[in-house]
C-alpha cells in the first residue's frame, strides 16, 4: 500500500520541500510553514491544531486507542543560502541548512499515508517549532500536555554522513547535552601603556577563553565527552585603550548527563577563580540547552525492525553519539521512545556537506525513504502498544 502512495504523492512531498527550502523561517516566526503544513492537513480530512504560541501544530490521525507520537521540527537557521539551485532560500540571511524542510515533508508524508488506511490506535503529528532555539520549542509542545499518556514517540534527523537509503540506530546516548555559555567581563578601563594601574581585561578575557575549556578537561572526566567551544569574542575599539567590557560566547556539549547536571556550577566556580587575580568582575550566564537524547532500548528495537522491514535488513546501520544537541531529548523524559539517523547523502558523494552549512543539501530520494519508515514505525508501536 505505501508504495502506491509514494508512487502518487512523492514528486508532491518533494515540491513541499522545495518550497518551505524557498520560504525559511526561524524559530516561533514559522507562521508561513505552519499554515502551509496545516492547508495540506486539512484538504485530507484532518483537523490540525496550531499551538498556543502561534507557530507549529498538533494533528491526531485516527480515533481512540493508544496514542503513538511522530514529530518533526520546522524552522530554519540565520544563514546565507549559497546553494545554486532553483529552490534556494529566498529570504536573506535565513536557509534550511539542518534539513528541518525534509523532516517535515517525511512527517507531512507519512500522517496523511497514515490517513490513507485503518490504524489500530491514533498516531499524533508534532510539527514542533524552534528547535534552533534555547529554550527550544518540545517545551511548548509538553506544557499543551500532547506528549501526556502517549505510548511512544519516534524522529528523524537528517545525516548527511550516511548515504540515502541507510538510517543510524544507537541505543541509550545519540546525542549531548548542549548548553549556551556567557562570559561578560567588566573592569574601569585605562591606557594600554599602564595596565598595572587598571584591570587588563583583554588578558583577563583571554585567560578565559583558554583557561576554562583547560581546567574542564583536568576536573570532568573525560568519558563525559564535555567540550567547550567559543563562537563569539568581543572586548575594545582602539588598540591602545584597555576596554572596560569584553565578552566570550559559546557553547557546553556533553555526552553523560550527569556531568551536564553539574556543568553551571562548575562553570561559575572556575570563571570566578580565573578572573580574581586580575581584579576582573565575572558575570557568566549559564542557559540550559538540551539534555542528551537517551534512546529507549525497546523503541530503538521497534524502530530497526521498522526499517528492516520498510527498506530492508541492510538498511539499518549502527551510528555513533554525536556532540549535537537535539531538544527530541525533551520529550522522552515524558514517553519511551528513539530517534534515528536518516542518510540523505547522494550515492558516490565522497565529501557531502555537513549540517549547518551555507551549502547544504539533500538527496530527495531520502523523503520517500523517511515515510516508509514513520509508517512502519508508527504501525508496528501501534500494533504493540
């Protein structure tokens, strides 16, 4: 039955992509998406429920019985699309450079396939919001309680490590723990000539900057994974003026969860002893990002068979636990449930290029790919649930 579907309906899947890829929107701005998304839901039958926060939607396929939760996320990333092809991003400064444009053309797919036959149960479509965002938008999905009581929930994510037709499976950790890092420095200022009467705040930012991923790596153990990179400096205006602010940003990811626990604090602790000798005032704000995505051992085991049985026993391939950060984490504190790698790189592509990148891109055979397996998944969990 799903390839009938597909052999009706995939070039529409792909077109829908094309054309969120030319209207991106970031996080709580996918008005467009949303009501795109929601159009095409309701000309099946259904009845899409727009969240509270105005962007992103809920939409049940089926009646009663157990609830099985699918969930693709829907905004774009502040980049420059430097694709040179006819679906290139239209809006400045903004691209689907992440692939959230496939996730949700595979969900789209996949819930109105699902609508198309008698299912045992319902299976809940979550276009969820902000995912790029801290905090991000699988907050505002749990606090309009759609993950309460559900049997499970299974996701996709593009990989572009992987070729089309292959999915990554891990049990327990497939993602870290990312959190958002800020180190603002103030100090009276001076003349460059005569730091010793003043606060050298550059010296003292750059002890930071250097110091702190040191001593995280001597006090952490370092089967914790954690890793603290800085995307953003800032201190001063003239090179022979001591400023009197300078700032680091960045981010904190971490592979064991309780090492993400204890993070801000230790965080707080080392910043204060790097700076004191300097007589630098430390302000660190320390945002909580997401936990590690904890794949559940029966849900992963679903989803393989899942994809042995959609695409073949040669489909499903081990991955490993990477330093991304997914707020997928979120919601398998409320439901077991796993998230899966989806090839999307071209077959013969030696160097593809990686998530977040101006040039990213898909192979869209992958769309097709991604519904067999919400499908099968989406039955199967039904079936057993």
């Amino acid at each position: 039955m799903i390839d009938a579907w597909l052999a009706e309906h995939e070039a529409e899947l792909i077109a829908v992509r094309r054309a969120l890829h030319q209207r991106p929107e970031l996080g709580r701005l996918e008005h467009e998406t949303t009501a795109l998304i929601a159009q095409r839901l309701s000309v099946a039958g259904l009845s899409p429920k727009v969240l509270a926060s105005g962007t992103g939607l809920v939409c049940d396929v089926g009646s009663e019985g157990p609830v099985v939760v699918l969930r693709a996320d829907i905004d774009a990333l502040p980049m420059q699309d430097e694709k040179d092809v006819p679906y290139r991003s239209q809006v400045p400064g903004v691209c689907h450079a992440c692939g959230h444009d496939v996730h949700t053309a595979v969900l789209l797919g996949a819930g109105l396939a699902l609508a198309a036959r008698g299912l045992p149960g319902r299976v809940r479509l979550v276009f969820q919001p902000a995912e790029e965002q801290m905090p991000g938008g699988a907050l505002d999905v749990l606090a309009e309680g759609y993950l309460d009581g559900v049997a499970a929930i299974f996701g996709l994510h593009c990989d572009p490590s992987l070729e089309v037709g292959r999915v990554g499976l891990k049990t327990g950790p497939i993602t870290a723990a990312a959190d958002a890092v800020e180190v603002r420095l103030t100090g009276p200022g001076g003349h460059t000539s005569r730091p010793h009467n003043t606060v050298d705040l550059v010296h003292a930012l750059a002890t930071v900057a250097t110091g702190l991923p040191d001593a995280l790596s001597r006090l952490v153990d370092p089967r914790a994974g954690l890793c603290l990179v800085w995307g953003h400096v800032s201190a001063g205006v003239a090179r022979n003026a001591i400023p009197r602010e300078g700032v680091l940003s960045g981010t904190l990811r971490v592979l064991d969860k309780t090492a993400w626990q204890e993070a801000p604090d230790l965080v707080e602790r080392l910043v204060q002893g790097l700076v004191a000798p300097y007589g630098a005032r430390a302000t660190v704000t320390y945002e909580r990002g997401v936990p590690p995505v904890v794949n559940d051992p029966a849900a992963t085991a679903l989803l393989t068979a899942a994809v042995r049985t959609a695409l073949g026993p040669g489909a499903a391939v081990p991955t490993l636990q990477s330093l991304g950060g997914e707020d997928f984490a979120w919601y398998l504190d409320h439901a077991p449930g796993a998230m899966a790698r989806l090839g999307v790189r071209p077959p013969g592509t030696e160097r593809p290029v990686d998530l977040h990148q101006p040039a990213f891109d898909v192979d869209e055979a992958a769309i097709a790919v991604g519904v067999r397996v919400l499908v099968a998944a989406a039955t199967a969990a039904l079936e057993t649930a």
